[in-house]
C-alpha cells in the first residue's frame, strides 16, 4: 500500500510552489492513457476492496467502503469517462481524494508514480475539449514521449457527466415525489 503522509510532503511541496515553476503529481493509468493529480489532495492509495452498492447513484458510483471507521463513495473514473468497464487486476487501486474535507475514492487501472513537473512541461488544453465539456482537464504534461492528462478533480467530481459547466451535478429536485 503506498500511503502519502501529510508530514512529509507538506514541507517539500510547499517549498517546491514558491518557485511557482514546479510542482508534484500523482500519475495513474485508466485504459492506455495516462493522468496525474496534485499529489496535495492524495490522501492515500489503497487496494480494491469490497464496495457495499447503493442504489438510485449515477452509474459511476460503485458504492461506499468503511476506510477506518469513516464511510466513503468510490467512484469509477472509467465509467465516468465513459469508458468500457475493465475487470480489476492487481495492480487496481483506490485513490483517496480530499477535497476541501470531502473525501471520495475513485477506482483506477493503477497508479504510476509521484512526478515532479516544470510548469514549462505543460501545454494548456485543447479548446475542443473545453467547447465539449471537458473544463476539468488542466492541462497536458509532456515528459519525453509519454503525454500526462493533468485533471482538475475538483471540477470532475463536482460536474455532471455531458454537461458543459463546471459545479453542475447538485442533486435534481424535479424528482416524482411518489
């Protein structure tokens, strides 16, 4: 289990964003692509567990797992990018996400590496993934020949699947009440 701990990263990221020119993420592989994100908001990487299913959830939530006494949602960034449905192997992964105290796990093929980038190293995003409803794509990473998919969490999870605005995905109150 590869584990982040806040005592040590905290102090060497904090000094790696003074520079404003480098920065550290957490590389991780969904189908053929490869994606990072800021290691900050890694709380931990776990193994796939059992996940308890909850029902009426987008398709995307695969349920909730008990991580030491708190209930979290997984989420499957596979289907949430509409991509086909693989069966986990065992390099299959959790991430645990925190954002801004709320935290999530998302299900990936598996993790890479801690990388550490230029802002240099980055290309901004094409403006037809935005025209498309991609605003949660940051920015592309070029390292060598490997091409990183730098993802805005934040924007992902808080987005509805298809639609074009960022904060979308709040719960539908035109709900039959029956």
């Amino acid at each position: 289990m590869f584990r982040m701990t806040t005592a040590t990263t905290t102090g060497k990221v904090a000094a790696l964003r003074q520079d404003g020119r480098t920065f550290q993420v957490v590389s991780f592989r969904l189908g053929a692509e490869e994606y990072g994100v800021d290691i900050m908001i890694v709380q931990e990487i776990i193994l796939l567990g059992v996940v308890t299913q909850v029902p009426e959830v987008p398709e995307y939530v695969l349920g909730v797992i008990n991580l030491r006494g708190n209930v979290i949602p997984i989420l499957n960034l596979r289907r949430r990018f509409g991509m086909a449905d693989e069966p986990a192997t065992d390099a299959t992964r959790i991430m645990v996400i925190n954002l801004a105290g709320r935290t999530v796990g998302v299900v990936v093929d598996g993790v890479s590496e801690v990388l550490r980038l230029q802002r240099d190293d980055i290309a901004p995003t094409p403006s037809s993934l935005h025209a498309a409803g991609k605003d949660y794509v940051q920015g592309l990473a070029r390292r060598g020949e490997r091409l990183l998919i730098l993802l805005d969490m934040q924007r992902l999870l808080t987005a509805t699947p298809g639609a074009a605005a960022p904060g979308a995905g709040t719960p539908s109150t035109d709900q039959d009440p029956r």
